[in-house]
C-alpha cells in the first residue's frame, strides 16, 4: 500500500473541488491514485471542514441555516458572490465547503445577482422620450441605410458574376 504526503493529499482534494473540479474517476487517470482512495480523501476533507466548522463557531450562522433550508437572502447571495471574487481557486473550494455549498450553488448565485442588477438598471432607466421628430428621422435613416446594404449586396453580386463570366469568356475585345 503506497503512502501519501498530507500536502498531496490536500491538494488532490483541492483539485476536486473548486471552479475546475475534476471527477475522481478523471483525476485519478491522471495522478495514477486509484479513485476510491481519491474519493475517501474528498469526503474526509468534508467531513474535517463540518467538524472543524462546528468547534469554531458553535453557534449556526445565518448563512449555514440558509444552506439548510435553501433560502438564502439577496444580501447573502450577494456577500457570497462578492467574496468568491476575490478568491483564487485554490482557496475557493475551502470557501464554499465553508458555506456550506456547492459550486452550482455559487454560479445560481452569480446569475441571481446578475439577473437583479439588471433589472434594477432596467426599473430605474428612465425612458428616453424621443420626440416624434427624433423618431421620425430615425426611421428614415434606417431605410437609408437598408437600402445602402441592399446596392452593396447587388454590386458585390454582379462583380461576382462579372468575375465568372471573365473566367469563362475572356474580356470583351479578347479574341483568343
């Protein structure tokens, strides 16, 4: 039975986990460690993290009840968001396992601060107003300009043609 640094163990469990977690199965191709050993070391980092969590802060935050329950406050989301930011991989797999959550959970989390950040500019956007004489110039540039791309299109399409037709017949005046 081959024995393992508590260094590389800890950093097989770090590649498990985080944005560019790999499987068990893939990592364990890739290391030569066999898969269940890699999976053992994955769930005894998890449950070190819940113990260790537990010691340290005895009573349960607003943010582990949260992750229980899966009702989790704007304001958390977006400290969570704002904080997994800040952090570089290595130490993003510890911050979620801190929380208690999934890196699913994180990128729901990021499209839930996005999704109200744009509809809170959308809500506040006060609408333009453009005056019928705006609007009406507008619309006359867009035909302007639709028919602009339309010449463009024929003339590209008869230089095409004419292109062909050289390569066909020789130039006009050509007698060969």
């Amino acid at each position: 039975m081959t024995e393992y640094s508590e260094a590389f163990r800890n950093r097989m469990v770090e590649r498990m986990s985080g944005l560019r977690a790999k499987t068990a199965t893939a990592l364990s191709k890739e290391v030569g460690v066999p898969q269940p050993t890699l999976s053992k070391w994955l769930r005894d980092a998890a449950t070190v993290a819940s113990v260790s969590k537990k010691k340290s802060r005895p009573k349960k935050s607003s943010t582990a009840a949260a992750s229980r329950t899966g009702a989790w406050s704007a304001e958390e989301k977006v400290r969570v968001v704002m904080e997994s930011a800040r952090l570089a991989d290595a130490e993003l797999g510890s911050f979620l396992r801190r929380e208690g959550l999934h890196e699913e959970d994180l990128v729901r989390f990021r499209e839930d601060v996005r999704a109200a950040a744009v509809a809170g500019l959308t809500a506040t956007k006060k609408p333009r107003g453009a005056t019928t004489e705006e609007q009406r110039r507008i619309k006359e540039l867009e035909r302007d300009l639709k028919r602009s791309q339309a010449a463009l299109a024929e003339t590209a399409a008869i230089l095409v043609l004419r292109k062909k037709a050289v390569a066909l017949w020789g130039e006009e005046g050509d007698d060969t």
